[in-house]
C-alpha cells in the first residue's frame, strides 16, 4: 500500500492580497448580516415581552372585575334567601 502524502509534505502557497481582501469583506459581510439578524430578533422579543406584560394587565384587571362580580352574586344570593324566607 502507498502512503497518500501528509499535509505537511503539501507545498504551501502565500494567501494573495486580494483573496484575503475578499475573505475579509465576506466576512465582515457576513458578521455584520447576523448582527441585524440579532437586532431583529431582539426587537421582536421586546416587542413579545410587551405584549405579554399589556396580556397580563388585562387578566389582573378582568379578576378584579370577576371578583366584584362574585362578590355581587354572594349578595344577590343572601338577598334571596331572605326573601324566601320572609316569604314562607
């Protein structure tokens, strides 16, 4: 069996200025393409988190409102069963 040559038996060629310049650019490209891409989703959480905390107002005010309202119906209930017994 032959041995297939190793890497480092490989002639090495100098990165040319150009090539490092393009890598560079794509690069950077690239870096800045995901940092909008955090930017947005982080916008997008925010935005979520709003809405959750404006969801979550709302239920605290509906179980003050549903609150008053069962305290309403224990009275309207205690009314009843006094005229029903004034009435028997």
């Amino acid at each position: 069996m032959s041995k297939t040559p190793s890497s480092k038996n490989e002639p090495k060629f100098p990165v040319n200025k150009v090539d490092k310049k393009i890598n560079d650019a794509y690069t950077k490209k690239e870096v800045d393409r995901l940092k909008n891409l955090v930017a947005r989703q982080d916008d997008q959480i925010i935005q979520m988190c709003d809405e959750l905390n404006e969801f979550k107002k709302s239920i605290e005010e509906s179980d003050e409102e549903i609150s008053v309202l069962i305290g309403r119906i224990e009275n309207y209930r205690e009314i009843i069963k006094t005229i029903l017994e004034i009435t028997e």
